[in-house]
C-alpha cells in the first residue's frame, strides 16, 4: 500500500493486488467519517491490479482518518464473521491435503520438455472407464 499526500487536506492511497471489494469497504467507511468532504475509488483497469481511494478532507487530518475508517471496517468484518461461525458452524472445515483419503497428491516437478510430459504421462496409473451396455 502506497499513500500520497495530495495538497494539505488529502491523499491518495493505491492498494497492489487487492480486489475491488477492499476499496468499496473502505470507501463507504470513508463516506461516514466526520471531516470527510470526498473519498472516491477510481475503479482499476481490468490488466493493472492497482486500486486508488482518494480522500479529501475539510481539514482534519486525512491520515488519522483513513486509520478510523479501517478500524471501524475490520470491526464490522469481524462482527459479520462471528456472526457466520455462530449461525453456520459446519461451513468452516479444514483445508484438504489431497483430492481422495486413499489417494494423496504429491507435488511433482513441472515437465520440462516433451520428452518429460511423455515420461510422465507413461508412470501415470491409468483409470478404467468400464462402459455400461445400452438398455
């Protein structure tokens, strides 16, 4: 995260690799900060992951600001959050090792060359797909 000072009363701030989502959140936390005259998202380019919220104020400080729209946006995160581990506790499961329990993946080498795609293709197990006789 990059934040420039733009004149006395604002600043921009540009969030690498970030989804749309996390500069809406904080843009509609900005809107309801005292002291925020303006705070946009200019919505990033489909090939360039690079998110701007910028922030004007009417004086106050805009750094302070964007630090009490954050806190107040993680705090709702966390409400919402607790709220969907009390009401759908089953939905939260472990991540899985591997695609089946008899069965496990283990990480290979990418193939280099042809010559090694055709070598792994030849130890790879080869799966049966016995067909069913039409009825």
């Amino acid at each position: 995260m990059k934040i420039n000072s733009i004149g006395n009363d604002a600043i921009q701030i540009q969030i690498e690799g970030e989804d749309y989502s996390v500069a809406d959140i904080v843009h509609k936390e900005l809107l309801g900060v005292k002291h925020v005259k303006f705070a946009g998202v200019a919505p990033p380019h489909p090939l360039i992951k690079t998110l701007t919220i910028q922030v004007h104020t009417d004086g106050g400080d805009a750094n302070d600001l964007l630090k009490q729209a954050i806190a107040h946006a993680r705090a709702i995160t966390q409400e919402i959050l607790e709220a969907a581990k009390s009401e759908f506790p089953d939905a939260i499961k472990p991540a899985r090792t591997s695609l089946s329990p008899e069965r496990p993946v283990e990480p290979t080498a990418a193939p280099q060359s042809a010559s090694d795609l055709n070598a792994a293709a030849e130890q790879a197990p080869v799966q049966k797909n016995e067909a069913q006789p039409a009825v």
